[in-house]
C-alpha cells in the first residue's frame, strides 16, 4: 500500500527517493508516530518533501490516496489490500458519480484525469493567463467537474486538523519550479556566473608570500588575496500572457533555472512589451506595480538584465504612445526600453520563436534593432550566444 | 525515550513537534525553514532546553568553510612558532583547532547541534558535509586520527531559503517548513512570552499586527519576533487598547510602528494606503 503511494508521488511530481521511502519505513517501524492519520501526513512529508514548493503537490496526491481514511491501522506495513481502500473511498460516491466513474473508465482512468487536470491547471496557473483571481477557489469547483470521491479542496473538515492541511492547498503559491529539462539549460546559464575577486582575503598568495618574505630576511610574511565569490547579479523580465502562453514551459524552465545559479537575481514580468511598470507576482499583477523608474533606482547598473519574451505583436504596440493592450501607456514602450538600456549597459533579449521565423514579424525587427541586434533564441545554442555576449 | 513537546517558553505545533521527534529518533538531521522570525533558531535551544543536552551552535557566515565545523589546521601560527624556536611545534595536534562538530561527537551525553543559516555559505558547503552527517564520523588528516560521534547528536539545521540546497544533502535530512502561525498559534505563542498581557490589548495588538501583515506590497513583513518586541514597548509605555483603535486621522499608523515596520518605503506605503482607507469611510 505505501509503495504504490510512493509511486503516486512520483507520478505526482514530487521528487522522492528510495531512500527517503525507507527512512518513511524506518521511523514507522520505530513507532515515531501512533497510528492517526494527521500524523501520517505529517511524518511523510518530513521524510519524503524536501521543499515547501513541493508541498502542494504532496497535498493533492495525499488527498487523493487517503481519500475516506481517518485512523490507520494499528500495523501500517501489513499489507491493505487497494481493493479495500477502493471500496472506501467508494463508500463516499453516490450511485449517479459511481456511473460517472465508470463512464470514464473506471477508478484508474478517473485518477489519470484528474492528474492530467491537476497538472493542466498547474501550467496555467504559473502561466498567470488564465488563474488571477481564481487563487482561493477549487480548482475543480471551477471546472465544474466534481466527483465526490477525489474532490479537492472543498472538505469541510474538523477545524485545525491536517485534513483541512492538505485539503486547503496552502502552498500552492510556493509551486515554482519545473524541475524536468531544466539541467540543459542549467549548463548554459552556468556561463553567466563570472568569478569575480572581491570580499574577505582568506587565500594564501604563495607567490607574493615568497617575495615578501625574501625581501624580509627569511622571516615569515603572509600574503592573502580575496577568495572568489560569484558576484553576478541579473534582472530577468519574462513576458506573460497573451502570444507568449505557447512558450510558457521553456519560460518556467529557465527562470527555475535561473533562480539557482545566481545570488542576485530579481525576476519581474511584463505583458507583450516593456512599458512603465511591471510586476513581480502574476496574481496580484493589477496591484502591485513596480514603476520601471524606482527599478532603475533601486538595482544599479552593474545588474545584467534579461528579457524574455517573443516579441510578437503589432508594431504599435511598441512604437506608439498608447500601444498598449492592456492599459493607456503615455509613452511608447521603445522608450521605456530605451531607458532600460542606457541603465543596464549589459542586456540580451532571449527569444522563445524559433530564429528562421523571426523575419516574418515586423515587431521582432524592431526589437532586434532596439536591443543592437543583442536577441538569442531560446535554445541552448542561443543562451550560450547570449551569455557570451553578458560576460563581456 | 525522549521525546520533545515543545516548552513553557516556546510553542511548538503538532507537526513541528513531529519532525523534531522523528529527527531524534532517526538520529538524522532536521533541516527548517521558514519566514525569518519564526523560531527557527530558537527551535533548536529549546530542544536542547527541553532534553536536558548541551546545545553546541555553528553559525555559518557566507566565508563559512565546512571544514571550519570539523577542525581547523593552524599551520601559520606553526610556521612562525617554528621560526621563533617554540618546542610546541614539534607535535602537530597543538594547531588543531576542534569545530563544533567535533565537539558534538566528543560530548560526553548526546548533544544539539545547530547549524544556523546554512543557505548564507557556498554552495558546495552542504555537500562537504555529506558522509559527516550520515556517518557521523571524519578523519583528521594532520593526525591521522578518525573522530567518530559517541552518541549521534541531534542536529538542526536552518536555512532562510536564499540558495537552493543539492538534492543529495536535502535526502539525508528531515525537513519541515514553519508556516507562519495563525491567530490562534500566535495568541498562544504571545501567552507564553507575555502571560500577563491585557487581553483587551493583545486582541487589538493582533488585530493591528494581522492588519499590517496583510498590506501587500510590504517589503519586510513584520514577523512573530518583531510582534513579540513591539508587544513589550507597547506594555512599556504602557499604551491603552484604546490608542490602537483609535480613528484619529493625526495617528493613522500604531503607535511604536518602528518595531514592526523597518523599512522606510513600507512606512510610506502603510502610512498612505491607512489614509486612504479612512477617507474612504468618512
């Protein structure tokens, strides 16, 4: 029973290991827990998630799995049979969502959608296109789509109990990261990280210790020199929304990439183009605006900026006052741009369109123009290209 | 067995208590994280308070070596005592520093270790770790001499998330996240601290508290640590629950803000999204 609910994480996204799974087992078999459920929940996740970005998707397998069981048995490691808990689970379920389940083929295949669903809104979700506002409300209350044995967030549960836990989605927000096909992209952002000499001198400089202490008559003189430290600090502004939901999953890759690989690194988004404000939370985007000027006051120059961002879209929208779709912008986003730029003398545009399709846009020539021809596509190829041109 | 339940000074939530309880028994690290201000640092003497062991503390620095947690090998002050003729010279183990780590394992009775703020080093810091932590045991090079834990220490580990930590570090550890409390952890959690707080008062403290914490756009959220802090001045100055609710358009923001907000600019925004609230309703 608990191997098939290890696999079930797996599925679910959560990385676990062999290893974490049988220090599960270890710390059951040493009775660190007597028997509740809550506990259960609990104990599984200290041993088996490793970062609270991942607690939410424990959360819906969880709540999937132990649908329906609120006290475990006094011997977990016996084996359950899943038919049992099949039929608990189906103890809950009316006659008319049993047919429903049958007519989906049967509680695997619902299971299967409903991940696929889970996984459908997670994507859009950090896509920021289609979820603002939505934030507090189910998911599948939402869609409409409701079968009671594996609905998701609408348990009325006992006040302060770990059901209500796992049945709120707390962490949802914390859900950052797309951890497949980000290593790819991991080696080409290494380039960006530029050892620079600067902080506390800790090394031995042997050679100007041996100078020293000659010109000292043989005493001893030691000589330090700074230690490295990775002084490299990025602004990346991503576009969302909009004709950029197509290249979504490369965006998320990259900036969960990212996020990893530098000290200072501040992500901001946009929508289509630069104008004078951007924002840093997709949900509260209408709210909490960073005006591009107090940006440029805040991060000083030495910052290296990326955008990201396919730069499809009518002309007007950047050359014009009030191009915008989204709001009146008093000045044309060539200008902002232009700012930004004379800010951050270190700036590459990163392109998800494919390079042999950037002629047929007029908007992405005038970007190109715009950024000195500094656009790369989002390959592993161009990031090189692109991080060649930031180390410079 | 000895189980930890939180203490008279610290409270501690079922699952915290839970993950703590599994890292003793498992004799494995416990790493937290959390919002600053939380208690994770407290955690850590409090279960050495509650268990009756010695705490050892590592604070780590962002030059922090994790070499320094094991031992560290004078071999300057040895070169120049060798140059000045000293007969300590002759055995190396006088320039062998002990780190905390070392001590731990050598502790008489089975010890706390707190690893404090393990994100601010390198990020290679936690994977030179690896076979320490598993294994409990290292080797003195200098010496030649293997050091290996008496008893297995419980060890404690924070991080205040500003670097990832590699996967093969986080396996080795339990983790558990401090969520930040609700109202009713934090009423007990001030209960504990101030138990002799007017109720009148803390009800309009919390109210006040939540209210700032949920402005958005807040670059510094005030945190348990800094409502704990202003509760004192508050009680210092001894100021009535009256003062807090007050509508008066010349004290639009609580009195000894400075203990909660520490940031200029969320000054500026907290001062002027109250204004226009209070205008709203007049």
């Amino acid at each position: 029973m608990l191997t098939d609910f290890f696999f079930k994480l797996k599925e679910g996204g959560v990385p676990v290991t062999i290893k974490e799974f049988l220090t599960l087992l270890e710390a059951l078999r040493k009775h660190v827990i007597a028997g509740s459920l809550d506990e259960f929940y609990y104990l599984a996740r200290v041993c088996l998630v490793k970062d609270e970005k991942h607690f939410d998707r424990y959360d819906r397998v969880f709540a999937a799995y132990f649908k329906g069981i609120t006290n475990l048995p006094p011997d977990l490691l016996a084996q359950i049979p899943e038919e049992w808990l099949r039929r608990q689970a189906e103890l809950l379920l009316s006659d008319e969502e049993k047919e429903l389940i049958r007519s989906l083929g049967g509680w695997e295949k619902l299971m299967e959608t409903l991940r696929k669903r889970l996984e459908e809104q997670r994507g859009r979700h950090q896509g920021g296109s289609k979820w603002i506002g939505t934030a507090g409300t189910s998911p599948f209350g939402a869609y409409g789509y409701n079968p009671e044995g594996v609905r998701i967030g609408q348990e009325g549960s006992r006040n302060r109990s770990a059901v209500k836990v796992w049945d709120q989605r707390t962490y949802r927000n914390l859900d950052d990261a797309v951890e497949l096909g980000t290593r790819n992209i991991k080696v080409a952002l290494r380039r960006l990280r530029r050892f620079a000499r600067e902080g506390a001198a800790e090394e031995l400089d042997l050679d100007d210790t041996i100078r020293s202490t000659a010109k000292n008559a043989g005493w001893l003189d030691i000589k330090m020199v700074p230690e490295r430290h990775n002084a490299v600090k990025v602004l990346l502004f991503l576009d969302v929304g909009g004709s950029m939901d197509d290249h979504v999953r490369v965006c998320e890759e990259l900036f969960s990439a990212t996020r990893t690989e530098f000290k200072h690194l501040e992500y901001f988004y946009f929508h289509n183009f630069l104008y004078e404000r951007v924002w840093k939370d997709n949900r509260r985007r209408h709210t909490e605006k960073m005006g591009v000027f107090e940006l440029m006051h805040t991060y000083a120059h030495d910052y290296k900026v990326i955008f990201v961002g396919d730069a499809t879209m009518s002309p007007y929208e950047i050359s014009y006052p009030g191009g915008s779709v989204e709001h009146h912008n008093e000045e044309p986003g060539a200008v902002w741009l232009k700012r930004v730029l004379d800010v951050y003398p270190h700036a590459i545009w990163l392109n998800p369109q494919p390079e042999d399709r950037w002629g047929y846009y007029d908007s992405i020539g005038i970007v190109r123009e715009l950024m000195e021809d500094r656009m790369f596509p989002l390959t592993l190829a161009g990031l090189e290209a692109g991080m060649r041109e930031l180390g410079r | 067995m000895s189980r930890f339940t939180g203490t008279d000074t610290y409270v501690a939530t079922d699952d915290l208590t839970m993950a703590v309880n599994a890292a003793i028994a498992l004799e494995r690290p416990l790493l937290i994280k959390g919002e600053p201000g939380t208690g994770k640092t407290m955690l850590a003497i409090e279960v050495a308070k509650s268990l009756g062991r010695p705490l050892i503390q590592w604070h780590i620095k962002s030059t922090g070596k994790a070499q320094q947690g094991l031992y560290e090998y004078d071999a300057v002050s040895r070169l120049r005592d060798s140059q000045l003729g000293d007969d300590r010279v002759q055995d190396i183990a006088n320039y062998i520093k002990r780190g905390p780590l070392w001590e731990a394992f050598e502790s008489e009775t089975p010890a706390v270790v707190l690893i404090d703020e393990i994100d601010k080093a390198d990020i290679e810091f936690p994977n030179d770790l690896l076979r320490e932590l598993d294994r409990m045991e290292f080797y003195v090079y200098e010496t030649q001499q293997l050091v290996r834990a008496r008893h297995r220490p419980t060890i404690i580990i924070t991080s205040n998330n500003e670097k990832e930590l590699p996967d093969a570090f986080l396996r080795r550890c339990f983790f558990h996240y401090i969520k930040f409390p609700d109202r009713e952890t934090m009423e007990r959690i001030v209960d504990v601290h101030y138990p002799h707080i007017k109720r009148s008062l803390l009800r309009e403290a919390l109210e006040a508290f939540f209210e700032i914490r949920d402005v958005p756009g807040l670059k510094k959220k005030p945190s348990t640590s800094e409502l704990l802090d202003w509760l004192k001045l508050l009680m210092a100055e001894d100021i009535s629950p009256e003062v807090l609710r007050s509508q008066d358009q010349h004290k639009i923001i609580p009195p000894l803000h400075g203990a909660l907000i520490k940031n200029e600019q969320d000054v500026h925004l907290f001062e002027r999204l109250v204004f226009m609230s209070r205008r709203g309703k007049a």
